[in-house]
C-alpha cells in the first residue's frame, strides 16, 4: 500500500493547483462514470441507484397502505398484495437499506476521513457495484416477470415448495447482491488498516469509521450465510434436494436458524454506520467532543459481535427448546446496554456545547427520538411472554420500522444532508430542508405509531384483509404515509434544486472538523493534494477551522497541532 | 369477537393478564426513558445553543463514572425484565397434566380441529372455560401459526413435527383466531373463531356432533385396518413391540441410546421406522409416509396413548 508515500502523485499532477478542478468535472461521459475506480464517483452511482430501488419499493408501500384503508381486499387481488410487500421488503432492505449508509456515504466519506486517496481495492469497489447491479437487475426481472409472494424472509417449506412465480431468480439476485456487500467490507476493512494518513492512529479516528469498520466486520461474517441459505433453497426449489421440506426429509426450522443467523446482524449493517453518523453531525452541530468517544467506539463492536448470538429471539414461537429460547431472550438484552450507552452519550455531548439546529441536526434529532421508540419496544419483543403474544403481528412491523425507516433512514438523510455540500460543492435551501426533516418525523410516527397498537390488538402482518375493528388505526396509518410521501418529495426536490441553483458551499460550510472538511467541496479527484499528516484528534472543536494547503495557492496552513 | 374498535385487547385467558402486566410494566419503561432522553435533549438544545459564531466550548471527554452509572442500571433494568418474561414464558410452555387435548392440523387455508370425543370441526374451536387445554398441532403442507389474542398466546404449526400449546380460558365468549405465520395467497383468511362456552353447554355441544366414534375409538379401527396390530400385539412376542404402556417411557435403541417415547417419537416411529430401531427388533416395520393423513395418525397417537392410561 503507499500509505506513507506522500509524494506520489500521478497523471492528474497537473489538475493539482488548479483549483476548479473536481472530481465530477475531470472527466466526463457516461463511461467515465460507469468505469470509474473513484471512490466518490461510486458512492454516487450507489446514491443514485438505492434511490431507484427506494422508489420501487416505496411504490410497494404506497400500493400496501392504500388496500389496507378498508378491511376488505378491494384494490389488489390476494396474490398481487402478497407480491407488494414482497417487493417492498426486498427492495427495500437488500437493495436499500443495506447499502445505502456503507456504499453511498462509507464510499464517498471513508477514504477521505482518514487521509486516503481512494479505498483499498478501486477495482473490488467498482465490481461490488456491479454485483449490486446484477443482483438487483435479477430481483426486479423476478418483480416484473412474475413477481415473488414469498415475503423478504423466504420461509421454507413455502419458498421451495409451494409458493409460484420467479422465486429463484429473485433469490439467484440477492445471492449475487451478497457479494457487493462482502466486497464492500473487505474493501473497508483493509482501507481503515492499511490507509490510514500518518498520525491517524485508532484513536484519532472519527467514530463514523469505528461504526462502518464494526459494520464491515459484520458483513463479511455474516452475508456468506445467507448466501449459502438462498443458494439452499434455490437447490430445493430446482432439483427437488431435501433440506427444508420435510417432504423431502428436511427440516424447515433449519432455514429460520440460518436466515436469521446472517438477518438479524443485518439489522446492525443497516443501523449501525446510523450509529456513526449520529456521532458525526451531533459533534458538529454541538461544537463539541462526542462525551465518551471510546465507549460509543467500543459499544459499535460490542453490538457487532453480541448481534451475531442472538438470532433465535425470532423464533420463541417455533417451539425451539425453552432453555435456547432464555439464552437468546437473555443474550437479547444484553445488547440494549450498549444501544442505551450510544443515546446517553450523544444526548451528554450537547451538554454546555454551542448547540445549532440546521437541517442535519434536525434529522439527528428525529433520528434520537424514532430510535429510541424503536429500540425500547425491542424490549417488549426480546422479553418472552410479551413477544408470544406479539410475534407477527404489527407490532413488529412497527418496531422494525421505528428502528429501521425512524433510525436508519433519518441517519441515512442526516448524513446525506450534513455530506451533500462535499459531495456536490452546493447548498441547499434550508428551509426546505427543515420542512422536509419535520414532515418525515411527523408522517412517519402517524404512520407507525398506531401500528403498536394494531399490533398489540393481535392484528397479524401480512394480512391483505382484516376484521372491521382495525380500520380506524390501519386508515391512520395511511394518511401518516401520505404525509411521510410528501415528506420525502419536498426532500428529493430540495436536494435536486440545489444541484440547479444552490449556493456554492465552500470546504467547509458547517465549521465541521475532520479531514474532509479540510479540503475542497466538491473533492479533487485524489482528495488530497498531499498525504495529509494528522496531528489532531477526532472532534478537536475546540481549535480553530483549518484548510490543507493547495499547492501554488499561497496558503501556507499545515494541518492543525492539537 | 368484538366488533367494535378497542385500545386494548380482550382478556380471556389466563395467561392475559400475566402478560398484560409486564406489557404495562414495559409501556411506562418505555415512556419513562423516552421522555427522560427528550427532556434533557431539549433543556440542552435550549440552554446551550448557539448564540455567537465564535463560541468554542471547552472539551469534555467523558466520565467513567457516568459511563458506569448508565450502562449498569439498565443492564439490571434488563436482566429483571428478562426475569418477568422468561417466568410466564416458561409457564406457556408447561401444559398441566389434567389439560383437555385437542388436536388442531394447519392446511392451505384452513384449520381442521378435531376433540378426543371425536367431533370435528373446521376454523372454529369449542372450548370449556376455566378448564386447561392441549392443543397437539401439525400442519399438511407448509408452516402456520396458531394465534388467540385474547389469550395472548399463540405457537407456530410446523410440517413434518408436533407442537403444542396450552391455555385457560376464563371468559366465555367468541374470540378471533388467526394464522399468524405468512402460508400464501389465502393467509389472512386463515381465520375462524375461538368459542369459550360454559361446561354444561360445551358439554352439551359436544354430544350433538356428527360423529359418535371418538379418537381413541377411531385410533384402534386404524391399528387394526393398517395392520399393525399383526405385528404389535398387546403382549409381547410379536414381530414388533408392544405398545402397551410404552408412551411416557424409556425405551433402548438398537443403538444403545435410551430415548423418551412422546408424540414426535411415535410420529418418527410410524412414518419413518428405520430412523430409530428399538433393541432386539429387525427394521421390519414398512414405511406409512404418505399412506395416511395427519388426522389418521393423530388418531394413532391417541389410541398409543390411551394403551399407557389404563394402568
Ligand atoms: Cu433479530
Ligand atoms: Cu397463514
């Protein structure tokens, strides 16, 4: 690796000084963006295909909401529902949620945090995004073809043996989709050890690279499973090999033991580089140190690891042995220890900070309070007695959603708002922002929150139709989509805009700390015009704002002494 | 079955209000850190914000001590909940051994019932109140679940296995029951009623059903029209054991193993004999895989059983 080459710099030497030079006007062309080994210019194809795939399945949603607004099955025929939410979950947690914190904002920010010119493996990060590609190309051929009525956990024996359409095609896809996020991990694993700038040390490091190196540990271990698991099903399905179906001499808990092994650590890939930009944009915003940086640090792994032990809590209803079932309850909520440790101390950095709310930190604040919501009625569901009687009803739906939409997707927007000015070198309107940031907070509780209460009421998911009492919370829970839609519109529109006529940002428009910050917005096409040396620590907020010298500029600032 | 919309569900087990106690124990958890968390949120975002450009707090690093404080009053927040909920889980699972067993089979997309007095019913379950039942589930083709919300319980309906669940009904009444385990097209009208009547009447609509042959009854047709009671007779001496009194106990594999004979031993037993072969036996015993359905061999089971009762 040329970690500590600081002179190397290659045929692009000459754009150096030039500081008009960026790396999304250095070359153009369609090919130079679809063979492009840059890290940036592939957090954006990833940007902008998870937004296609954010579409579909939204679209899956919208469908869903609509049907449920009566209790009787009149939009959609049975099995056609049975294909949205299908749909709807796969496009939405395997091409979705899955990469878009890692791949957009992991691809774009990661290298330049730590003071690298590019990931590890240009050419790996290149082919991960065309194993998404392929993948997700295999899944909405399956979508369009004749679509998939399995739900996004597959559950044997209905995937192998009874369910129709192109189930394995759409499990081929996602079985292909695992290698980009495998290759991903690989990628930013050796990058945060290899690449490091000088004086990066562990330490110094911002959290959100704790948080995606916990994260790409988690990928690497666990999407192989399930790689494996899908791959399983698609041998019964095809060539009649009994694994699951117990027809065949299989055994069907099998399948739930291995896709929840890899399912539930992909709960912690999707919230977990959340997790560290919270930890980002709350430092920023509150012009303070995160409180407890090595415990936030520490408490990424231990979630990490502790997530990969504590799959049968899905499974308290299959008759799995009491004793397994207490250890996996038990182990369960170890894990709310390290969550809770996370909430106490973002909410102790804003103590005696320089608190502004601009749009990032409103999301950061949304973020706060759906994940809290979202991770307390995980206890509910981790606590035995209260998840028999919950266990598929919409109470998980609303769980999974508060941790998932509430927590990953506003961590997910909070970045993309607090990057968006490095990524693109444009503001947006702040107003809109803001609106976009409080439709979404306010749209998405009247959406899920009565779900609790559906669920507890025993109103099971993946129901098409449903008795006449659940009406009222179900026609709640629509016109709480409705606004959360126009929520996302007015954000789409706002951050399209700015691309139109959004004010330059400059390097560094929130006084934010952090190598990225230091440089050009948008970045040169290597980042950096020298190897910076790093003499500071993460979050030193309490220094003066410092750009790195651009040659032949005259600016004479060296990286900050701490 | 209420029509009418409700807050909360209705309790009609005993199991309800166990775990509608630890429900409410959770709610005001909950409540109490969320609001906990926003208040502090807010008082900070107030006092603290931003009233110059220039401010530059001082750093804080942390606190060891405060670390402590909020990791460990949760942990034993945790393992006291963890408690509470494994306690009554560990009751769900523990049927009383005076319980009325009830025989339930899952199919695509219905629920076929069946009482050990040998009525049967579909998508419906009669049930006695403040009297302990069994439920012995399986399913024909793929994996269902068996939920009572007003019970606050309900247990998944695997293929190719038995599980059970057990319950108290306290309140008479009609109560839904659902399919919570996603099965295909016709899922959510997987459905029917739970029925809690007073003795007497149940006792009553017991006697006006259909068939007049019970389980057992039934069962010992069967033995007798498969031809197993060729091989097993009900003394020893037979080509194959016998049967009598074996359920509940021990008994020695060709292996040397000593297993339990339950309900998923005698299931493995007639549908796949050469699985386990009891010692001193040959491995005669044909196959019935796919010869006879899941409410014969429930009748089976039942009939094995009653062979261990009368003594
Ligand atoms: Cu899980
Ligand atoms: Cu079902």
């Amino acid at each position: 690796m040329t970690t500590t080459s600081t002179t190397e710099a290659p045929s692009a030497s000459g754009h150096l000084a030039d500081p008009d030079v960026n790396y999304l006007n250095n070359e153009y062309g369609i090919k130079s963006w679809l063979l492009s080994l840059d890290h940036k210019r592939i957090g954006l194809l990833y940007l902008i295909m998870t937004t296609v795939f954010f579409v579909v399945g939204g679209i899956g949603a919208a469908l869903i909401r609509i049907e449920l607004m009566t209790p009787g099955g009149d939009l959609l025929e049975a099995d056609t529902y049975n294909k949205m939410f299908t749909m709807h979950g796969v496009a939405m947690i395997f091409f979705f949620l899955i990469p878009s914190v890692p791949a957009v904002i992991g691809n774009f920010v990661l290298p330049i945090m730590i003071g690298a010119k590019d990931v590890a493996f240009p050419k790996l990060n290149l082919l991960s995004w065309y194993c998404y590609m392929v993948g997700g190309g295999l899944a909405t051929f399956a979508i369009i073809a004749g679509g998939i009525d399995t739900g996004w956990t597959f559950y044997t024996p209905y995937s192998t043996t009874y369910a129709n359409g192109y189930v394995s095609v759409a499990l081929f896809g996602v079985f292909i989709n695992g290698f980009s996020g495998i290759l991903t991990g690989v990628n930013f694993m050796t990058t945060v050890h290899k690449m490091r700038a000088p004086g990066m040390t562990w330490f110094r490091l911002p959290l959100f690279i704790w948080a995606q190196y916990a994260t790409s540990l988690i990928m690497i271990l666990g999407t192989p499973v399930v790689a494996i698991t899908l791959l399983l099903v698609v041998l019964e399905r095809v060539f009649h090999i009994g694994i699951f179906d117990p027809a065949l001499g299989g055994d069907p808990i099998l399948f739930q033991h291995l896709f929840w092994f890899y399912s539930h650590p992909a709960v912690y890939i999707m919230i977990v580089p959340g997790f560290g930009v919270m930890s980002e944009v709350i430092a920023c915003f509150s012009r303070k140190r995160i409180f407890g940086y090595s415990f936030v640090a520490f408490s990424s792994l231990a979630i990490a690891v502790l997530g990969f032990i504590v799959w049968g809590h899905h499974m308290f209803t299959t008759g799995q042995s009491i004793y397994a079932g207490m250890v996996f309850s038990f182990l369960t909520f170890l894990i709310a220890v390290p969550t809770a440790v996370k909430i106490f101390n973002w909410t102790a950095t804003l103590y005696r900070g320089s608190v502004s709310m601009e749009s990032p930190m409103l999301y950061a604040m949304g973020f706060m309070g759906l994940f809290l919501i979202g991770g307390l009625t995980g206890l509910f569901l981790s606590t035995m007695a209260t998840d028999i009687h919950l266990h598929d009803t919409y109470f998980v739906v609303a769980h999974f959603h508060y941790v998932m939409v509430g927590g990953m997707v506003m961590a997910y927007l909070c970045g993309l708002h607090f990057w968006w000015p490095k990524m693109t070198g444009r503001m947006y309107s702040e107003v809109m922002a803001k609106t976009s940031a409080v439709l979404i907070f306010m749209g998405f509780n009247l959406t899920f929150f009565p779900q609790f209460v559906l669920g507890y009421l025993g109103m099971p998911r993946r129901y098409h139709v449903y008795p006449d009492e659940f009406q009222i919370l179900h026609v709640a829970s629509t016109a709480g989509a409705t606004v959360l839609g126009i929520g996302y519109l007015v954000l789409f529109i706002c951050l399209v805009s700015s691309l139109i006529n959004g004010a330059k940002a400059g390097p560094n428009p929130w006084g934010a700390k952090g190598l990225e910050w230091m440089i050009e917005s948008p970045p040169t096409p290597h980042n950096f015009h020298e190897t910076p040396v790093v003499t500071f620590e993460a979050y030193a907020y309490e220094e003066e704002d410092t750009l790195l010298p651009v040659p032949g500029d005259g600016q004479t600032t060296g990286a900050v002494s701490h | 079955m209420s029509k009418d919309f409700q807050l909360h569900p209705d309790l009609a087990s005993t199991f309800a209000w166990q775990v509608d106690s630890i429900y409410f124990l959770l709610i005001a958890l909950s409540v109490l850190f969320t609001v906990g968390v926003f208040t502090v949120l807010i008082i900070f975002s107030v006092k603290y914000r931003r009233r110059s450009d220039d401010e530059r707090p001082k750093p804080i690093h942390g606190s060891t001590a405060l670390e402590l404080a909020w990791s460990i009053i949760p942990l034993f927040i945790a393992i006291g909940v963890f408690t509470l909920g494994a306690e009554v889980y560990f009751r769900m699972y523990r049927p009383p051994a005076d319980a009325i067993e009830i025989f339930v089979v899952g199919k695509q997309w219905m629920w076929k019932i069946q009482h050990p007095e040998g009525v049967r019913e579909i998508n419906e379950l009669h049930i006695p109140v403040n009297q302990p039942v069994k439920l012995t589930m399986t399913s024909e083709d793929v994996i269902h679940a068996f939920s009572v919300p007003a019970f606050r319980t309900k247990r998944d309906v695997v293929p190719g296995r038995y599980t059970t669940m057990w319950f108290e009904a306290n309140q008479t009444g009609e109560y839904h029951l659902f399919c919570a385990e996603y099965c295909g097209t016709q899922h959510s009208t997987m459905t029917g009623r739970v029925i809690v009547m007073e003795v007497d009447a149940y006792q009553q609509w017991l006697g006006g059903g259909v068939s007049g042959e019970s389980m057992v009854d039934a069962g010992a047709r069967q033995f007798v029209q498969l031809g197993c009671a060729t091989c097993h007779k009900a003394e020893s001496g037979g080509r194959g054991p016998s049967l009598v009194g074996i359920f509940g106990g021990p008994v020695q594999l060709a292996t040397g193993e000593i297993v339990t004979v339950d309900e998923s031993y005698v299931r493995e037993s007639i549908l796949s004999p050469g699985t386990k072969i009891v010692n001193g036996y040959q491995p005669i015993m044909p196959t019935f895989q796919g010869q006879i359905s899941e409410e014969t061999l429930m009748q089976l089971l039942t009939y094995i059983k009653s062979l261990s009762e009368s003594e």
